[in-house]
C-alpha cells in the first residue's frame, strides 16, 4: 500500500529508537500569500451543483448631468455581466497500517496533520494564483526607468529590469487613473502587491538609501511605497524571468480581484477505520473553486509583472 510502513525503514521503522528524540522535524515550506487575498468568498453551499454564478455591474451607459428646470430626468441602464466558477473537489490522504501506529515511538497523528496541512496550503495557494495569472494588464519593464502596459494577457517585450521606485509608481497611476481599480485597502487607498525575492530586493535597493520604505508588521508583508502595500513570497512566482532570466514576477492588485466558491471548506479528516482496525489514515479534503473577478469585462483589477 502507499503510505506509511513499519516494515521499511524510511515509510516508519526509523520511528523506534532508545534514543530516539520525541520532537518531529518537517521539511522546509515556502511562504503561501496568495490565497490571503482572496477578497470575496462566496459560499455556495451544498446541494446546489457544482457550477457558482456571481454578478458584475458595469456603469451607468450614459452620464448624468445638468437639468433644464422643464425637461424630464433623463433614463439610461447599465450592463449586468456574469462569473462562472467550478466548484472542484481537492485531497490528499497518508494512510498507515496499525502496526505503523502502534510500534512507532513517536504519536504520529499530529506530525501527518501538519504534512498534510503543508500540502494543502501550497496546493490551495497555487489554485489561487493561477486564476491571478488569468489577469489581462501585463507590464514589462524594459528598462530601469520604462516599462510598457500590454491588455490582451500576453507579455510581449523581455523584462530588463528589477522592481523599483519608478515600476511602483507607474504601476499605481495605471491602477489608479486608467483602470479606475477599487483599493484593496480603502482606508488608506492603498493597493496590494505579491512580489518574488528578486522584485522584493529590487524595491529594497532602490529604497534603501532615502529611507522611503515604511514597513508593516504584518503577516508577510515587507512594507509599503506609493501607497502599494507588498508582500513576499517564495511560492508561485519566478525569480528567473527576462533577459538573462534574473529578474522577478510580481503582481500589483485592487479589490475584487480573485473570489473563492466554497461548498465545504478545508478540513483533515480521519479515514474510516477498516481491515478490523489495522487499515488507518488522515486526509484533507475541500469542495471548492477560484475565479477571476474582473478580466477585461469589461474592468481590471490586477496588473502582473512579467516578461516575454
């Protein structure tokens, strides 16, 4: 059977020792950010298929303006478009046998939760930034200090530069005045970014001298320029793009940028005991899906730096 054995050593018959120490030691994990931003969860439920609808409003088609104090209000509409999201069933399981369990001088529940744990973040979190990937604005620097905005999803020119001040700022006015992009955080207007090391230490070193970076004391993010709050991961994103393929990706977001359709969240769940309780395991399981909020229909709301 796939998973744990006491019968080989490396499935489970490492697990005995005199003396064996009792603290479990687990493989390095990237930083998961993606699937944090997740602004707009819509549950849907059970027993309602597995296909999730959700509204977008368009604007007025025609503004409105000054009245002569004879003429009528005039009467105009505004267009309604559809999202289309599947809902997905998402797992992984670790089975063991009973004699695994029993022989083992280590409790092995608590060290498979986590490995599962593990793998459900970066499965998730990879889910998540597909559908970031799906965005329609690419920017491509091609050069320190120029960089060109693309609207058909295709990165067409090579990146010959790292992030800095001028890629923010060009990237917020593009946001700000020509998408018209919704805020992620609406207190300050600020906008949200996920960033590669390469992007990360591109914005550090451009920063460090003037001092210009204020920093967040909050889970993954590294601080804040131009009103584009950043955070950095190490999953998701390449660190080798452009030309010699030693630049970063990155995206810059507003709100409403990728939804979550939940029919069963993610839980770890035993196995049903089978084989007269020798046949074990844990599993984690989701009924769930990602979609792109706005991708040209007619907004946008996120800008990816890439490269061809």
């Amino acid at each position: 059977m796939a998973g744990q054995l006491w019968a080989t050593s490396t499935q489970g018959g490492l697990l005995y020792s005199p003396l064996l120490s009792k603290e479990t030691n687990h493989a390095a994990q990237p930083l998961m950010r993606f699937r944090q931003y997740v602004d707009l969860k819509m549950e849907s439920g059970k027993n309602k298929g597995e296909t999730f609808l959700f509204d977008k409003y368009g604007n007025i088609d025609t503004q409105g303006g000054t009245l002569t104090e004879t003429a009528t209000v005039p009467h105009h509409g505004y267009r309604v478009y559809q999202g289309t999201g599947t809902l997905y069933e998402w797992g992984n399981a670790v089975p063991w046998t009973r004699k695994y369990e029993d022989l083992a001088q280590i409790e092995q529940r608590a060290p498979v939760r986590r490995v599962l744990a593990n793998d459900m973040a970066k499965v998730l979190d990879t889910a998540v930034e597909a559908k970031f990937d799906a965005c329609k604005v690419r920017y491509n620097a091609t050069a320190a200090g120029a960089g060109t905005f693309h609207t058909d999803g295709v990165d067409t020119e090579t990146c010959t530069s790292a992030l800095n001040r001028y890629h923010v700022k060009k990237i917020y006015d593009y946001l700000w005045n020509t998408l018209n992009a919704p805020p992620y955080y609406p207190e300050t207007d600020d906008y949200a970014g996920i960033v590669s090391q390469v992007n990360a230490r591109g914005i550090f070193d451009d920063c460090e001298t003037v001092q210009m970076y204020t920093k967040f004391p909050m889970a993954g993010e590294i601080g804040r320029y131009s009103q584009v709050r950043l955070a950095k991961t190490n999953h998701g994103l390449s660190n080798a793009i452009g030309a010699g393929s030693i630049y970063g990706e990155a995206y810059f977001f507003g709100n409403n940028a990728v939804m979550e359709g939940l029919c069963v969240a993610p839980i770890i769940i035993p196995k049903e005991v089978t084989d007269y309780q020798r046949s074990r395991g844990l599993a984690w399981y989701a009924i769930l899906g990602y979609q792109i909020y706005w991708a040209g229909d007619p907004d946008n709301t996120i800008v990816k730096f890439g490269s061809a």
